[in-house]
C-alpha cells in the first residue's frame, strides 16, 4: 500500500470534516463510517449508520463520482464493498493550490477547465464542451440553465456557485485559502474567456500532454489490496501454473512480476490517447493569436498543434485529475520556497526555472511499487534519466524571455567575478569601491556571458548543505541533476529539528540529542552523555520528554536471565521514519482543530452569512446591512482570513513529510 494511502484516526477526523465541509452532511455521513470501521458492503454501512439505503446510496454517489471512495464494481463481485480512498480524501484540502499552480503555469483559461474537472470529480470531453457551448437544441426557457451544464459554467464563470447536496460549493475557499478559488474574480472576463470549442480541446490536449489530466478506468476505483489480490492472482495463474511459489528465487520473481504489472497498470491510465488533428480550415478560428498573447503573458504554454492544424479530441473521453501530479507540484513549491529563505530570490528564482523545465518530464514524487533490491546489488549504481538534466545554457535561454526581463541576474555574486566573466564582451570593467564600472544592463549580455552567470548561481545552490542540485557532466556547459530523494529526507529531518528547537533552551538541546543518536546509533545513557558533554540529571530530563514524546525510542536489553530494571540496559535510539509519523500525526491534529474552529466561529455568525449571501446584498453590503453587521462580517473574515492561512502552512508540512518521499528505512 502505497504510504498516502495510510489511514489513521485523526486523519479519518480530519478527512470527514473536508468532506462535510465540501459535499454536505449527507456524503459526510457516509464517508465517517467508511473511515471508522473501514472496508464495508452496503449492507453493513446501513447496519452501521442511522441512514436507509436510498439516503447511503445518494452519499455513495457523490462520493464515489469526487473518487473519495473505492469499490470493487469492476471484480464483478456478488457483494460491492466501498473503501475510502484517503489521499483524495485529503486532497479536498488542496484545491486552491492545484488551481493557482495550473494558473501560474498555463493561464486562467486552463485554471478554469481544471476547476470544473475538480468540481465534477471527472467528465466526458462531450459533456465539457456542451457545459462552455450549449447547442441551441438544449435551450430552455431558464437563461441560467443554458449557461450551466454538469455544474459547469458558460466560458469560464465560477463553477464554485453550484450547490451539492445543499452546500454551497464556494466552501471550497474555506479549505485551501481562496474565498473565489481562483475563478473569475480579479480577472477580465473577455480576455479569460475559452471562445470555441477547438480552443478547450486544445487547453485539454495540453493539459493532458503535461500530466495533469488523465483518463478514466474502471480499474481505478479498485482499493490498492484489491489491484495488489488481482494483479497476484493472475501472475501466479499465468506464470506458475497456479500454484504460489515457495522457493526464495521463485518468491522473488512473484514480487518482480507484480510489481512490473502494477506499474504497466497505472502507465496505461496515464497514457495520452491519441488526438486527430485535422488542418484548419477558413471557418475555423486562428488559435496562433491566443497561443501567442499566452507567451507574452508569461506563461509556459506550448501546443502540439501548429498554425494550419487543430487538434480534436474524442468526444468519448472521461477524464480527471492526475492526483500524483499535484504532489509534484507541491514539492516544486516547498523546494523554491526553502531556496528562498536560504539563499535569497534569485537563486529561488533560477531553481524554480530548472524545477519547471523538467516538471513535465516526472510523473510522480517516488515510486510506490519499487523493485525489491537484488542481492547483489550494492545500491551504488542508479539510473539517471538524462531528460531530468538541466544546464545552465537552458535557465539562461528562459531567463531572457520577457518574463524575466527585469530580472537582475548580477545579484548577489562577487563584483570581481561579473568583471572576469564578462571581461571578453567588456575588456575595460573593472570594480571600483566594490562596484563595478562601468555598469552592465544584464539584458544587453550574450547567451554565452549570460550562461556563465547562471552557472554561478547553480553553483551556490550545488554548495548549500541541502546540495539542491548536483553536477552529473560537462559536455560543453555544466549538466545538472536534482537528487530529489536525498534532498526529500534533509528536508524531513530538518522539519523534526525545527519543530524540536521551537521549544528554546530545551529544543536546542532536543536537537543535540538526536543528531547524536542519529550519527552514533543505539546508545546508553551514560555513553550519550559523554557524546554530548552532559551531566545525567540535565541530560535525564529532555531525554524522557521525547521519548514520551515519540521523537526518540528506547531498548530494555537484559544482562542476565532475570528481568529487573537495574540488572538491564537501557538503550537510546532515533528513527526517522517514527519521528516522521509522530510530526504528521500532530500536523494532522492541528489541521484538525483549525477545521473545528472555522467551523465554531462560521456558526457564531450564521444569520448574519446567510443574510450577506442573498443575491440583493452582494455587493450592496453598506445599503442593505447596518454598521454594526459590517463591522461583524469584517471581523468574521479576517479570523477566517487567519484561519485558512495557518491550515495552509499545515498543509506544506504535510507535504514535505508525507508526499516527497516514501516510507524511510533505518540502516
């Protein structure tokens, strides 16, 4: 099973109230006994909950249509039993940050159809297009009903206004920081708006090309034991005659071969359908403007179609969000962000270029389905994918698109070493009172200067403790590789330390014990206090309050055949996956408490929301509310305000200590 799909208690209590928040009571139901009593049949969630059948199949809908929920439909079973699939589950608290990551890189446009992917949990390409252009043979009398179709709205408004299950969908901003979750609001309209349907097919053909949509399969819905119980059954019937291998070699292969065929599996769901493109014809609209005036806005867009093709897409196509490149996208933001605080915005800003040229070219965080290592296989060799490789001639060819363009690539370096390197473009440089002179335009260098410069930069980010990059070759400018894994597990240790020294005096030296006990192994204490230069009685003190803790553990050796305490060892040791589990734990309880309270003080003003929300008082709030009621609602979104930011800093802790990496293993 894959480390995100992990269930515990309070991730269960936080999940139901992401899903009560998002989908009502009635789903919320539902999915609680789901997440209580775990893998169950229809039957039984009835017999557990106080609902009917008719009210659980309603909550299953919806449940299973946002692909909360597992079932085992596809197995072709007498009986369906219902799972909860918990990383999507807890993915409802991401939305904002997938819409503002897909906005940031593609356009409003393509935030917009990722939205209403989100929404609608997955839809036929047919029904989107019909949800943007209704034909006119679906035109009722309701001028409202035209404009929205599967809860999509026309050309790009805000799909979050649509209820379901009598819940305002727009509480969706109240999970993920957003009060308009990156719809239309701040936006022109006009310019935002996707014009014909050639231009959605073209916004989704990309979408999918870059990972972020893929198709959807029966075979999806089945729960990871249930592909693991499948996929076995049929390696062990194909490949050994039905019987289970007993041999250590023939059990060997048994694990190679299921998880070659797991693999193959999720490949096939993520693998682009073939688009027919079709030249464009007079009638057609001219997409090269759009795909142009994106360039200049600073987006990295680019298409497969050219200017006298169009793609189009089979209307027959059900697609959805790719969960597992949302967690690639969060690792890319939580990397630039410790960049920054280390080193500075410009070398965040270099390292978040090299991020994004080979974003598209990783599909997942780490692989959930590794090969077992072999036994001869000292670990030393891996292989390197060379389309992971970035050079600085790449980073300073992005830099001089106009995005960039006042971007001053000189900050932060040794003036002498500018003058070296440009001294072939400007032999008469020289530094003067430590500046240089005469002044360089960074805009007027050549790609060769400018590539040298980059390369410095790059080099500061190879010297960082963290060695955020690593040099791979040299043909003709620097290769770079990012060691992903390795910066992952810094990055998770260096989590348990920060939230370790928050404590002052007593975390400082919290964090002396476990650097110790993570370079000597299992210690005594009269061995770590010697390590560390401690008396016992201070030593004694910060060592039982982590252990108690769950941030170090301990090991009761006895020395002779009796078991008493003064005739055993005690040994101290540190694991960094336990200590990870403890913070995700306590990560998960605070999320948890922030939710409570959002909750608590949205009921402390309930009347007065419902009030505000009516169609007449949107934006007549000082004609229709008393000053008193203003001041009230101010207050009331400021705490909210408060609220969600501190659930998103929750969040990107989540996702560097679950998402990055998986389970790690003590040597």
């Amino acid at each position: 099973m894959s480390y995100a799909h992990r269930g515990t208690p309070i991730m269960a209590q936080l999940c139901t109230l992401l899903v009560e928040d998002k989908y009502g009571e009635l789903a919320q139901r539902v999915f609680s006994v789901l997440a209580r009593h775990g893998r169950q049949s229809l039957s039984s969630i009835v017999r557990l909950s106080y609902l009917n059948t008719r009210q659980i199949k309603h909550g299953l809908v919806i449940l299973i249509q946002q692909h909360l929920v597992f079932h085992s439909a596809f197995l072709e079973e007498e009986v369906i039993y219902y799972e909860v699939d918990w990383s999507q589950a807890y993915a409802l608290v991401r939305h904002g940050t997938i819409l503002q990551a897909i906005e940031s890189r593609y356009g409003a446009k393509a935030a917009n159809v990722v939205q209403n992917f989100i929404t609608l949990g997955h839809s036929r390409v047919d029904d989107l297009r019909e949800a943007y252009f209704p034909t006119k043979g679906n035109h009722s009398d309701d001028e409202s009903e035209d404009e929205r179709t599967n809860g999509a709205h026309k050309n790009g408004t805000k799909t979050n206004g649509h209820t379901t299950n009598g819940t305002s969908a727009k509480t969706n901003g109240l999970t993920n920081g957003h009060a308009d979750v990156n719809g239309d609001a701040g936006h022109d309209t006009e310019t935002n708006s996707i014009e014909s349907i050639e231009e959605l097919d073209t916004i989704i053909d990309h979408l999918m090309s870059e990972g972020w949509l893929i198709c959807v399969d029966a075979s999806q819905y089945l729960s990871p034991d249930e592909i693991h119980i499948m996929i076995q059954r049929d390696v062990i019937n194909e490949e050994h005659d039905g019987k289970k291998p007993t041999s250590a070699k023939g059990k060997e292969n048994l694990v190679f071969a299921i998880n070659q065929r797991k693999r193959g599996l999720r490949e096939d769901w993520c693998r682009v359908p073939k688009s027919n493109p079709r030249k464009r014809s007079a009638a057609d609209p001219d997409l090269s403007g759009t795909i142009k005036r994106l360039k200049r806005g600073a987006l990295e867009w680019s298409t497969r179609e050219t200017k006298n093709t169009m793609v189009v897409l089979n209307g027959q196509l059900v697609l959805r969000v790719n969960p597992e490149k949302v967690s690639v996208v969060v690792r890319t933001d939580e990397l630039v962000r410790l960049v920054e605080r280390r080193l500075g915005h410009l070398p965040a800003k270099i390292y978040e270029i090299m991020l994004r040229l080979i974003e598209p070219k990783i599909p997942r965080c780490y692989e959930p389905w590794p090969d077992p290592p072999l036994a001869d296989d000292s670990g030393a060799h891996h292989e390197i994918n060379a389309e992971q490789l970035v050079t600085a001639k790449d980073v300073a060819k992005k830099l001089s698109e106009p995005q960039y363009i006042d971007l001053d690539i000189f900050e932060g370096l040794d003036p002498h070493a500018v003058a070296r390197l440009t001294k072939n473009r400007n032999p008469r440089s020289h530094v003067e009172h430590g500046r240089l002179w005469p002044p360089i335009d960074p805009r007027d260098l050549d790609p060769d200067d400018r590539t040298r410069i980059v390369d410095c930069h790059i080099k500061k980010l190879s010297d960082d403790p963290f060695h955020f990059v690593t040099w791979h070759s040299n043909p003709g400018f620097s290769r770079w590789q990012i060691e992903f894994e390795e910066i992952s597990k810094a990055m998770i240790q260096h989590e348990i330390e920060n939230t370790i020294m928050s404590r002052g005096t007593k975390g400082r030296l919290g964090v002396m014990v476990i650097r110790a006990l993570r370079k000597k192994g299992r210690l005594d204490e009269r061995q770590l206090c010697n390590t560390m230069m401690m008396p016992a009685s201070d030593f004694r003190q910060i060592a039982n309050e982590m252990v108690f803790e769950g941030y170090i553990q301990t090991q009761e050796i006895p020395r002779v055949d009796r078991r008493e305490a003064k005739l055993s060892t005690h040994l101290l040791w540190y694991d960094v996956q336990r200590a990870r589990d403890t913070l995700l734990d306590n990560t998960y309880k605070g999320m948890v408490r922030i939710m409570q309270r959002i909750s608590y003080e949205k009921e402390q003003v309930q009347d007065l929301l419902r009030k505000a929300e009516r169609s007449d008082v949107v934006g007549n709030e000082e004609k229709w509310l008393a000053p008193a009621e203003i001041s009230v609602l101010r207050k009331w979104q400021a705490t909210q305000e408060q609220l969600i930011l501190q659930l998103i800093r929750e969040d990107n802790l989540v996702a560097v200590l679950r998402d990055l990496v998986g389970p790690l293993v003590t040597s």
